[in-house]
C-alpha cells in the first residue's frame, strides 16, 4: 500500500523568513544583560525599547527552534487511510488486465473509465450522500406540503365546531326564552326558574368586554375567540330573545322576593320551602339566606316558648298532686336541647342544599347554638344559685381530705373507723346526696350531647363543602385538560371553623362538671367510710358471706377425701367465705365511676377516674392489709391461734378420757357430754377460722372487682367518647392507672400469704423434725435401718398404720433387707403428709384458690429446705436413693393433689417442681444420686440445664453427691472442664 505523505519546502521558508527580517531593518539593540520574561517586566526596565527588543530576538529564536523541531517530527510521520479512500492506479491495471476475451469492448473502457483519477472511491461516496440528501429533501418538502393540508382541515374542523357550538347555544336560549316566557305568563315560578337556567349560565360564562371608548384593545388570543363566539350567539339568538330572557329575570326575582317576605312573616313553612330552591337557582342566596335566619328565629323563639309553657303546666299539676319534682333543671334544659336538636335536624338539610353559596348552612348552625345558649345558660346559672354547687363544692373538698388523711397522725384527721366526719351536716344524708349527683350527671350527660351533635354537625357541613369543592375542582379541570391523566390531585380543603371549641356552653359544664367530681368524691370516700364502720365485730355472721371470685371446677379434695377432718362433717357445705366490706366498697367505686363516665364529659370522667384510683390505693388498701393481718393471720397461728400445734386436737382430747370407765352409766354419759362438746368446739373453730381466711380472700377478691371495674371503664370509653381525640386519650391513660391498684392489691394479697406462712413456719420444722423422727426422745438419730415402734411423752405412737403398725424413721442407708422391710411399713413421708394435711385442712377449704395454692406452695418449700438440711446426716446406698427417688415422687404427687386452682389443677408434675424450686431441687437431687455410675453425673447435669430444671450450684451438689459415691470420684468428675 502506497502511503500518502506531505512535505515542506525548507528553502523557501528560509528564504521568506529572511526576506521578512531584511524588510524591517533596525539598528541593533544594545545588548543586555537578562532578557525579560513577559512585556510588563520589559516596561519596567530602564531602557523599555531595547528591553523589547530583546524579548521579541529571544522568542524570534524559540519560534525558530520548536518549528524545526516539527519539521523533524512531520518527515517521518506517516498517515494510514481505509482502502475505500486510498486510490492506487496498479489495482486498477490489473482489474481491466484480467479481463477475459469474452469481455465486450464496451466493459473494457469501463474498465479503463474507473482507472481515472477522476473516479476515486471517495468520490463515489460523496455522490450516494448527495443523492440520499436530495431524496431526504424531497420526502421532507412533500411531507411539509402534507401537514400543512391536515393543519388546514383540522382549523376548518374547529372552526365548524365552534360554529355548531355557537348554534347549538342559540338555539338552547331560544328555547329557554319561549319556555320561560310561556311559564311566567301563567305564573309558574318553579318551571321559569327552572328554564331559564341555561340563560343564567350562558351569561355567567361570557367574556368581559372591553369598555366602549377602547375596543382597540389588545386582548388575547383565547379572549378574542370569545369575543368572537359570544357574537355569534347573539347574532344567531336574537338580541330580542335576549333581551326578553333578562327582563323576565328580574321581574321573577322581583315576585320571588316579595312572595318569600310575606311567607316569612306569616311563617308559612310550606311557602318557605317552596321558594328556597328557586331563590338559590335565581342566585339571590344572600337574600335567601338573610331571610330565612330571620324566620328560622322565630321559629325557635316560639317553640321554646312553647316548651317552657307546657313543662310549667306539668310542674303545677304535680305540685296540686303534692308530687315533689326534683328534676326540673333537667328537664328544661331538655327541652331547650330537643328543640335545638329538631329544628336544625329540620331546616339545615334544604339549605345546606340550596344556599351553600352564601354560607346559608353555617349561619344556620350558629343561629341554632347562639338561641340555645341564650335560653340554657340562665338554667345552669339558676341550677348553680338553687343546689348551692359552691359552697358544697368547698365543704365537699374539705371533708375529702380528712377522710383522705385518716392513717396519718393528724389530729384533725378522720379515722377510717368514722364514718361521718360531718358530712350529713354540711352535705347531706348518702341518699339525698346521691340523689343530687344523679340530677347533675344527668344535666352534663345531656349538655354533653348536645354539644358533640353540634359538632357532628359542623363536621358533616365541612364534608359537604369538601366534596363541593373536589367536585368543582375535577369539572373545572376536566373542561380545561383533554385528558384524565392531566388532572392533577386539589389542592387541600381549609374546614371552616363554625363554631368555637370553647363556647360559653362549653365553658359553663366543665365548671359544672368540676364541681359535681369534688362532691362525687367526697360521696364516694363517705359511703366507703361508712362500710369500715359498719364492720367493726368481725365476729357477727351478717358480715361474711360465700366467696363469689373461685376458679371454676375449684373445690376440695387432696388425700384420704379430705385429710384427717374429711368424715367428721359429711353433708355438711364448706366453702370459702368472704366479708361484705370489699362488696360494698367496690359497689360505691364503680357507682360513682361509672356516673361520672355516662356523663360523656372527658374531663369529670378523668378526675373521677383518678381520685376511685385514689381512694382506692390508699385508705382501702390499708384497711384490708390491716385487717387481715391484724384479725385473720394473728388468729391461724397455730397453737396459740386457731390452727393445730404441737399436740393434736384430737389425740389430745381422746388421751383425757383414757383410763376413765368405760362400761359404767357415769362414764358413757360422760363421754356422750364430751364428744357433743368436742364437736360444738370443732364447729365454733371451723367458723373462725373461715372468718380469718375471709379477711384474707378479701384482698383477691378486690384484684377481681379492680379487674372488672377496668374492663367495664374501658367498654364505656369504647362506646361512649369519641375516638382518636387528645381528651379520650388522657382518658384511656387514667384508667390504666387501675392496673397498679390491681398490682398493689396482688403484693398485699402475696403479703399476707407470706405473713401466714411465716406464723406457720415454727409448726411446719416441727412436723419435719418429728415426721424424720429428729423430734423423738428415743435413741439417737439413725441408729438402725429400720426403727420398730417409737413412743412419745405421753404413751401414745408415732404414726400408726402400715404393716403390723409399724414406722420408720429417715434412713436410706439400706441393703436390701432394710429395703424390702421398708415396702412393708408406713415411711417417714406418710407420716409427713398426715400431720402437714392435718395443720393446712382448714386453710384448704376456707382460702380462696389462688391463695391457698401460693400458700401451699410456700409450706412445701419450706418442708422441702427443711428436708433438704436432714438429709446432710445420712448416707445413701442404691437402694436408698431408690427409696428417695420414690418418697420425692409421691412428695410431688402429694403436693400436686392439694392444688385448687385451676393453673395447677392440670398442670404436670415438671410444673409444680418449676414453680416450688426447693421441691424442684430435691427432685434433681434424686435423679443425680440413682446414677449407676459417677462419669454419668455430667450427663444428667447437662440434661437437666438443658431442660431448665437444674437450681444447684456444684459445690453445693458435690456435698450430697460425696454421700453416695466416694468423695475422690465425685471431685474429678465435677472439676471436668467440658
């Protein structure tokens, strides 16, 4: 491939070069020392021309030099071009060479044509562009020439579109005027105004002309195509037409005014509501409006006058039958509300409708509500002046905070055992007193009513507007955009405020509704007080009654069909009581609460809210903690109390007669005498001990009322508040305050339970010790694997039953003769479970289930610890820890049999160890000591913890552990690492 190159003529550059320099010959520059660096520095220097000049020879000189150097760099460079640009003659010699004989001559000068320097690639290129250009331009002018006739037929399309548009309005106000001619002509104003609409709405759409004096205006484009439409409608309509349709216009709205006036004086409502309608469609809505306030007043004024008249014939009827109304702020207020209510239900329908325009719907709300607050405030005023609200607001307050402060050691205080702290005096008696609170939530009740309707209403008057205002918005649009998706979303509604959320109304029952709270309060901590002492003999029966909070399928039962105490009173009830207090208590809370509540006033709901959560907290939990530890866990205390000590009941009475004769007529007396006696004594304890764990089950029960006073509280909030507002809000968090009651309750009644255990403590390490055989005055502990028969002080045995009657101590040292003597004698856990069902029998049947199953769980975690401590002094062969391993089963077992509610009475026995962690340790502690071998000790560990049942520490284990294997074993087992 030839390569195409360029070449400069040096010589004559030189020579243009030099001639340039001789053309301009100056006389040379002085010479200097340092050539200046830019023009600015040359100026600087002393001699500015010959500093120059020096310049301009040194970049003459650097010109000179870098053209060279690209004279040197072009020489050798060389430019590569595409085939299709590069014309090479041989190519084209040896294409027309090759020709064969059977060519024709005329393909020969073709051949020898191409070969011209003329015809090279690139001009063959060229000549496709300009004739794909010129093709390109043609289609492009044809294509104009096309749009312009569719630009064209689509102007005469609009133009004939309008035109038909500009006829079809002619002819529609043609029509309006010959109908709306022909009904005013018979006076029917209905159909004129019906007809003449299109015309209304035709003037309302046409355009503003300029002033006359300046119709050369410059208007716009849309302007003036309206002009020009308008125009023609009235070139195609007639100007008579017109004219015609504005005249009979006025005339209707002329008639329409006058008959409207007249109806409204004569306060013909059917007039009235005839001629609205056609007032709003001839567009005198502000008239209309005006009007019709001005007769709805009086409507108002005469039915509230009517009202007042008819209640105050019904108050003198009474007061000749010497009937006594206590209600009749009530009922006028009612009244005023009723009508209120009625005649805006009645008239703001049709002028929401009809005159929207002018606002009529929102005057129409604030005429009802300002002619409803003129005639109910003058009745609170006189209802506040007549019930002395103040005054009793002020004494109510004080006596409140005596009977609040009745704990503390103020003088002035009231005790909580007074019951009146001169209430009736300054207040009333509990009856006439309750009697007012209803009247006066009542009164709020209905106020508050109707006020939310009133703000219903102010609600649904803005919906309206809103869907007025998205209406006309999306038409205005849609006649404005071709197309849907042009549309954009309205800009946001602005609601009108029409009436203040504080209105004097408003003002007037939250200082009602402040005052009826106080006083509700102090009604409330007077009758609770009243209760405390009504109950100061806790011995009389009237007091108690059946418990009515129990776990349903919850009763008696356990071992032997009710222990030791089952058979002696067959057919007889029992059943856990409780007293009236809590009952009574809880009826006054609930009472004043929920009256507060049906006020429907969020503010008096709250502090009422709080001051029941108040009152209960304080003084009423502090009398039923004091009750029941003072009068019913002082008394179980056993021995000295109402429980069994140390001897048996019954052992000790039947060793009294012993010796006695028994075959004489003196001594069968005698002990018909002491039986009869024996049982009158165990049926005068059994009651007491009810009445003492009444006092205890009064504490659940109030954490049932407390639970349901909650859940009624929030049913009432749910149905009787508005949703979603900041005062329902505060409300909801009042009543949640109920749940720390209902927790302070829970921690009193686990107090109590707690303060009954501790009593019962003392007598429970007994029974262990003396079950375990610690306790004897026979030989020392452990002597023999199995001991014979054990006799106490006073003669009598130990335990009883089994094989022979024969019992055992704890032992579990055993071979296997020990241990199969053991299966045939009554163990040491029989004995246990004896006198442990015989201590908590009667707490079983007189607690209520929850408390006694807590109770019950805590004796056996003390037992269990107690056991846990005895069983350091033995040691354990295999077939000990087999006879453990079956005295914790039936100890869980036993345990599990005397639970009562409902959250154990089906649980499993992994429950109960779970919950009773001393019991749930022996149980491991079986499991760990009936390993065969020691490396199996981590096994059962791990598997333990994995189950979340392990409650030991290994240094703790290891010493039971050394107890059954070698101490050495267990101490290189334990200190494995994994």
């Amino acid at each position: 491939m030839v390569a195409s190159t360029f070449t400069f003529d040096d010589e004559k550059i030189n020579n243009d070069r030099s001639s340039g320099r001789s053309s301009s010959v100056k006389p040379p520059a002085p010479p200097l020392t340092a050539v200046p660096a830019t023009m600015s520095d040359a100026l600087d220097c002393d001699d500015p021309e010959a500093a120059l000049r020096s310049l301009a020879e040194a970049s003459a000189m650097e010109a000179e030099k870098q053209a060279a150097e690209l004279l040197a760099n072009l020489q050798d460079f060389s430019l590569d071009l595409p085939k299709l640009l590069v014309y090479n003659p041989k190519d084209n010699n040896n294409k027309g060479g090759a020709a064969t004989a059977g060519e024709s001559k005329e393909d020969s000068s073709d051949s020898n044509t191409s070969s011209h320097p003329h015809h090279h690639p690139l001009r063959h290129a060229t000549a496709c562009a300009d004739s794909i250009y010129e093709s390109l331009t043609k289609i492009a002018v044809g294509g104009s020439q096309a749009s312009q006739e569719i630009r064209q037929l689509e102007q005469e399309k609009e133009a004939m579109e309008v035109e038909a548009s500009c006829i079809a309005t002619a002819l529609a106000l043609r029509q309006a005027e010959s109908q709306t001619n022909a009904a005013w002509q018979i006076r029917d104003f209905a159909t004129a105004a019906r007809t003449i609409q299109p015309w209304l709405h035709w003037k309302q759409q046409q355009p503003t002309l300029p002033p006359k004096g300046k119709q050369h205006a410059v208007l716009g484009k849309e302007q003036e195509d309206q002009v020009k439409m308008h125009k023609r409608v009235v070139a195609f309509a007639g100007e008579y037409s017109l004219e015609q349709l504005e005249r009979i216009y006025q005339q209707l709205q002329q008639v329409l005014l006058q008959k409207y006036e007249q109806a409204v004086q004569q306060s013909n409502l059917q007039l009235i509501g005839n001629y609205t309608p056609l007032l709003g469609k001839l567009q005198l809505e502000p008239k209309a409006v005006e009007l019709y306030l001005q007769f709805l007043k009086g409507v108002l004024h005469g039915q509230l006058l009517a009202e007042e008249q008819k209640l105050e014939n019904e108050q003198q009827q009474q007061q000749q039958q010497q009937q006594s109304n206590s209600n009749s702020f009530n009922q006028k207020m009612a009244k005023v509300y009723n009508v209120s209510v009625s005649t805006l239900r009645h008239h703001l329908p049709m002028v929401s409708h009809c005159l929207f325009k002018a606002n009529g719907d929102i005057a129409v709300v604030q005429l009802v509500h300002e002619q409803c607050s003129e005639k109910v405030l003058p009745l609170w005023r006189s209802y506040q002046r007549e019930r002395q609200l103040g005054s009793v607001r002020r004494h109510a307050e004080r006596i409140a905070d005596l009977f609040q402060q009745g704990d503390d050691e103020d003088d002035n205080a009231v005790d909580p055992a007074e019951a009146d702290a001169s209430f009736t005096t300054h207040i009333g008696s509990l009856s006439d007193v309750d009697s007012a609170m209803e009247e006066a939530a009542l009164c709020i009740q209905h106020a508050e009513s109707y006020l939310r309707f009133m703000q219903h209403t102010c609600n649904e008057v803005n919906r309206a507007r809103h869907l007025r205002y998205e209406k006309q918005y999306y038409a205005t649009s849609s006649s404005n955009s071709s197309e849907a998706k042009d549309q954009a979303p309205p800009p946001p509604f602005k609601p009108v405020e029409i009436l203040s959320p504080s209105t004097p109304l408003h003002e007037m029952v939250a200082e009602v509704g402040g005052q009826y709270v106080v006083i509700e309060r102090c009604l409330m901590l007077a009758s609770m007080h009243r209760a405390y002492a009504a109950e100061t003999n806790l011995e009389d029966a009237k007091h108690y009654r059946p418990l009515t909070v129990r776990s349903p399928g919850a009763g008696g039962g356990g071992r032997g069909g009710g222990g030791a105490l089952g058979g002696m009173y067959q057919g007889r009830k029992r059943e856990p009581l409780q007293t009236v207090l809590v009952e009574t208590c809880f009826y006054t809370a609930r009472r004043s609460t929920q009256r507060a509540f049906f006020t429907g006033h969020s503010g008096t709901a709250s502090a009422m809210a709080n001051f029941c959560v108040e009152a209960l907290s304080s003084t009423f939990l502090d009398v039923l903690r004091q009750r029941a530890e003072e009068f019913g866990v002082a008394h179980l205390k056993p021995g000295d109390g109402l429980l069994v000590g140390s001897a048996n009941y019954f052992t000790t009475t039947t060793a009294a007669m012993i010796g006695r004769p028994q075959g004489s007529a003196a001594g069968s007396i005698m002990m018909k005498g002491a039986a009869a006696s024996k049982q009158d004594d165990e049926e005068r304890r059994q009651i007491k001990v009810a009445q003492a764990c009444a006092l205890l089950n009064d504490i659940h029960v109030a954490v049932h009322h407390t639970e349901q006073l909650t859940i009624m509280l929030n049913e009432a909030i749910a149905k009787g508040f508005p949703s979603n507002t900041h005062a329902t809000e505060q409300l909801v968090l009042c009543v949640k305050s109920f749940s720390t009651v209902q927790d302070q309750f829970r921690a009193a009644a686990d107090g109590a339970i707690e303060s009954l255990e501790s009593i019962l403590k003392p007598r429970i390490r007994s029974i262990v010790g003396e079950a375990v055989g610690s306790e004897s005055s026979s030989s020392t502990f452990i002597v023999s694997p199995v001991m014979g028969k054990q006799s106490n002080a006073s003669g009598s045995m130990m335990g009883g039953g089994g094989a022979g009657g024969s019992t055992t101590r704890m032992n579990y040292n055993l071979d296997e003769e020990a241990y199969n003597f053991l299966q045939l004698s009554e163990g040491y856990m029989a004995r246990l479970f004896a006198l442990l069902e015989e201590l908590v029998e009667p707490l079983k049947q007189y607690l209520a289930p929850v408390l006694w199953d807590s109770l019950w769980l805590n004796i056996i975690g003390t037992t269990a610890k107690r056991l846990e401590t005895l069983l350091r002094k033995t040691n354990f062969t295999a077939m000990g820890a087999l006879a453990f391993d079956s005295d914790v089963r039936d100890f869980v077992s036993f345990t599990r049999g005397l639970l009562r509610s409902d959250t154990y009475k089906l649980a499993s026995n992994a429950a109960v160890t779970k919950t009773c962690v001393p019991l749930g340790r022996l149980s491991q502690l079986s499991k760990l000591l009936n390993v065969d071998e020691v490396e199996d000790l981590l096994d059962v560990i791990s598997s333990l913890k994995r189950k979340g049942d392990w409650d030991w520490k290994l240094e703790d284990i290891q010493s039971f552990l050394t107890l059954r294997f070698p101490q050495e074993k267990v101490q290189n087992v334990l200190r494995l690492k994994d």
